[in-house]
C-alpha cells in the first residue's frame, strides 16, 4: 500500500557518518500548519498510510500532536521513521501511542554500542535506541528496522541481522 512521506523536521540530533540527507538539515521544524495541509493532501489522494520523517520527525515539538492529526485524519498506520532517542522514555511512546501512533521504524546501524555510537556520532545512542525499540515492541507496535550498510557494519552484517531478528 502506498504511502504519503510528510517531513516533520530539518534537524537531526545525530551526526551519523553516512547521512544523505545532511544538506537538508538546515536546522528547525517545518509549521505545523504547513504538515497539517501536507497531511490532507495524502488523505486527499486517498492515502491511508503517513511516514513521518525528518531529519528526525520526533525531535518536533508537536510529535505526539501531528501522530493525533494524522488519526483525526483517517490514516491508518502512522509510522516515524526515527532514531528512537527521544522513544526510550516511556511518557513519550506512550503519549505517541495513545495519540494514534501504530508503527515505528527504528535506524540502527550497529549490533553493539561501540559500532552504532561511533555511526551515529553520539554516545549512548545504540542503548538509547534499543531501548526504545524493545519498548515500542511491548506496547504492540508493528517495528521494523532500517540500517545504512557501508564499510564498517558490512563485516557484521549477519550478526547484526541476527540481533535485531533477536529483538524480536
């Protein structure tokens, strides 16, 4: 099923190595009046699945409110694609949650901290994201997993695999 791609943010709080999308990160939020007509023009098309993106999508300060337009719009499956920092506090998912959120696709480059931390460029990012991912798992959420493949997680890539398979 297609899926309308709605941009939350143009600001990441990672500096991951590999990003392509860095020349977008031009620093802010988008106006939630801006992401509000983009919604309905998904929905306009007759578009029942949102991808949340950024940058990341969850450092808006209207997540949680954009996830519960989205609903109030008709779309079935909203699903960020995030590095769940902001995710492993439990007031967050769960606010996420309640607004209407049912899917969520975790970034994770690496099977430990050392590998993924040294992706991302920011210390204590791999536990941060785990956690949010095994959370977000328990609350019933459909998760799914992104990865970057470039040189220094190839070698591991079936052990990577094998984590996140693990994670459940």
């Amino acid at each position: 099923e297609k899926r309308h791609w709605v941009r939350l943010t143009r600001y990441c709080n990672q500096r991951c190595l590999f990003c392509l999308d860095r020349f977008a990160q031009t620093g802010g939020v988008l106006d939630l009046g801006f992401i509000r007509r983009d919604l309905a023009r998904g929905r306009k098309r007759g578009l029942r699945r949102v991808v949340l993106s950024g940058g990341e999508p969850t450092v808006h300060p209207d997540f949680v409110k954009i996830v519960g337009l989205a609903r109030a719009l008709g779309y079935t499956h909203i699903q960020p694609i995030t590095n769940g920092r902001r995710m492993c506090y439990p007031g967050f998912l769960n606010e996420a949650v309640a607004a209407g959120l049912r899917e969520v696709t975790f970034s994770l480059h690496g099977n430990t901290p050392a590998l993924h931390d040294r992706l991302t460029q920011v210390p204590g990012s791999f536990v941060q994201a785990v956690s949010a991912l095994r959370a977000a798992l328990k609350t019933g959420l459909i998760v799914s997993v992104d990865v970057v493949i470039n040189r220094l997680n190839l070698p591991v890539l079936r052990e990577h695999l094998d984590f996140c398979i693990g994670l459940g």
